[in-house]
C-alpha cells in the first residue's frame, strides 16, 4: 500500500442543510421525530471544565455545566431523547435513567454533545451525540447503514441530529496504546482489516479517515481474538476534491496501518482482500436497491460539494478507473452512483471469483 504526507483536506467543510427531498426520504425510513431538545439549546452552558484521559492528558473535550433552572428540563428532555433513539419512546421508565454528563467537543467540524445516560438500577450506561443536521453527514451515515456490513442507527427533527455511540477503541489511541502489545496473528488480521476498511470508504467515497475517525473493534471469539474497523465520523461524505481523500491508507495518522500491512501481508494477499470486500459492497448494493436508488436520487439532486471539487473528483476518477461515464457527472451524487454502478457491473460481469 502506498503513503504520503502531502496535505489532503481542504479548508473546513461548510454545513449543507437539508433539503425537501431528503426529507421525505428521511421520513419515509423512519428517520425522523420530533425531540423535546435542540442542538442549540445545549450551547446554553454556563460553565465547563476540561475532560481529561487516564493518562491525564486533554481529550479535546469538556464537561458542561448549567444554570438550575435549566438543568431539570434539560436532563428530562435528553432521557426522552435516548428512549426515542434506543426504544420506542415511552417515558415509564425515565426514573431509572440519569444523565450522568454532557461534554462538548472542542474540535472538528461537527462540535458534537456527547451524553452519557446510566440506568440507575444497575448502573448500566451509554452514550449519544447532539449535533447540527448537515447533509453531508446524513447521506453518510444512511450509506454506511447500507452498503457496511454494520447497521447504524440515529434520528433527524429539523436542524438537530441525534447519533447512537459506536463503541471501540479509537484509532490513535489502539495504534498508539495497543497494536504494539499485539502477537503475529492479531497484526496480520488487523493488516487484513486495514485494506478492507481503506477498499470500502474509497468505493463509497467516504473521506478523512483519519486515525481518530474510526475505531477498532476486539471481538473474543473461542480461540482467538477477533478485529474491525468501523468508521465513526461521516462529515467527509464526496465533499472533497482529491480522491486519495477518499482512501485512508493516505493519512499521516494511518502510517503505522500502512506499515503494518506492508510487513504482514504479501501484494496478492492485499489484492484478494480488496476483491472481496468490492464483492461484498456490490452485494449489498443489489440486496438493498430499493433503498440506495431512492437515497441516491436525493443526492444526484443535491448541493454538497462545489463545482471545482466535483470536476476535480471526476477527473481524478477517470484517470483511476478508465471509465468515461464519470465524464458525465454533474454533482457528488452522480459521480457516487457511477462509481458504485461500476463496482456492481463488474460483479455481474465477472462474477465471484473472477472481479
């Protein structure tokens, strides 16, 4: 796998809002509710202090603090905020639901809340975010939800997205903290899921993949450990221009993947790992058509990108793929739909074990 240092991203990504169409995409999959709390309304803080780790060092977030006359509603409207968001929205058992913290996120586009909801009978808990709706992250959360092999759960009122947490172990921290203690077998399956992950955001064109935008996932199966990777930010939806964007193995962050899969795996081992994850993109395209031509037609309609970055991306995907439809797109939502067109033709043309 290749590396480079070179600067990728553009400036900050300006926030698209949701349009009409999309909308009714979004309520037609349940998408949508009416929530008692905005994003805005949380912004209300009168107080924070800084969230540090157990190395004590800054988490880029900080924990926030409100006036008491505001807190008892606040804290009210959040646990029907998560009973929404994780059942079916009765308010019985709001008792045993205590909202532990709210953190705000100091760092990247989104600026998310962070909540923290225990259950006071067993002291179980977990998180959701508060963010701002943008359409860019709406289309990728709903395609990670249909062409990942993770479902991905999360709710839209006006302006204000609820997001379920996605537990794992961050990327920087695991390369930083874990991948040095694991054995041969562990780094050869994490190598294995580094290319699958790095093939599946680049055919889905899902940006900034960053080491702190994804988590890896330890699973304890009978006799070993199992690993993934799973993204956990999709603010980079076919925004950007430059498709290495698009390909995580780009990132200074992700040098230590690169490296990993370079020592462990041998060229036709990567290539066979890049196959069978396009097979497994196309197969979930064809299994989930009906939802994918009705997300797509929103998005081939869509404003969420600028017109020097399509053309650049079109270009760049000509030249990559040798495939002259991109020369026809006019918005992200088209060069999207071809490029994932190209994927599935070439599954239905060459077959499993040929592509």
């Amino acid at each position: 796998m290749e590396y480079t240092e070179e600067k990728l991203m553009s400036q900050k990504k300006p926030s698209f809002s949701i349009n009409e169409r999309l909308k009714l995409y979004l309520d037609r999959y349940k998408r949508t509710t009416r929530i008692p709390v905005f994003y805005d309304d949380l912004l209300r803080f009168s107080g924070s202090i800084v969230v540090y780790d157990h190395n004590d060092e800054d988490t880029l977030w900080v924990r926030c603090y409100y006036p008491d006359y505001e807190r008892d509603d606040i804290d009210t409207s959040l646990k029907k905020v998560y009973t929404l968001l994780h059942s079916d929205g009765r308010s019985q058992n709001l008792d045993f639901l205590s909202v532990d913290a709210i953190d705000y996120c100091t760092f990247g586009n989104s600026k998310p809340f962070r909540i923290k909801i225990r259950n006071t009978l067993n002291d179980n808990f977990t998180y959701f975010y508060v963010k701002k709706a943008d359409a860019s992250r709406i289309y990728g959360l709903d395609f990670e939800h249909i062409l990942s092999p993770h479902r991905i759960n999360f709710l839209v009122y006006k302006d204000t997205l609820i997001e379920e947490h996605i537990a794992g172990i961050p990327g920087d921290v695991f390369i930083k903290e874990h991948l040095p203690d694991c054995d041969q077998q562990a780094r050869t399956q994490i190598a294995k899921q580094f290319v699958k992950f790095n093939e599946r955001c680049m055919l889905r064109l899902l940006g900034d993949m960053r080491s702190y935008n994804y988590v890896v996932i330890p699973t304890h199966d009978f006799d070993h450990v199992d690993y993934k990777i799973r993204a956990i930010d999709f603010d980079q939806q076919n925004y950007e221009g430059k498709l290495k964007v698009y390909r995580p193995q780009f990132f200074k962050e992700n040098y230590p993947m690169v490296r990993l899969v370079a020592d462990c795996l041998e060229e036709s081992s990567i290539e066979q790992y890049r196959n069978e994850e396009r097979s497994q993109v196309a197969k979930r395209l064809i299994t989930s058509q009906k939802r994918f031509s009705s997300l797509i037609r929103c998005m081939i309609k869509d404003r969420i990108s600028t017109d020097k970055y399509v053309k650049m991306l079109r270009n760049e995907l000509v030249e990559y793929t040798k495939d002259v439809k991109f020369k026809q797109c006019k918005t992200m939502g088209h060069i999207l739909k071809t490029a994932l067109d190209f994927v599935k033709r070439n599954y239905l043309e060459y077959g499993e074990e040929e592509f």
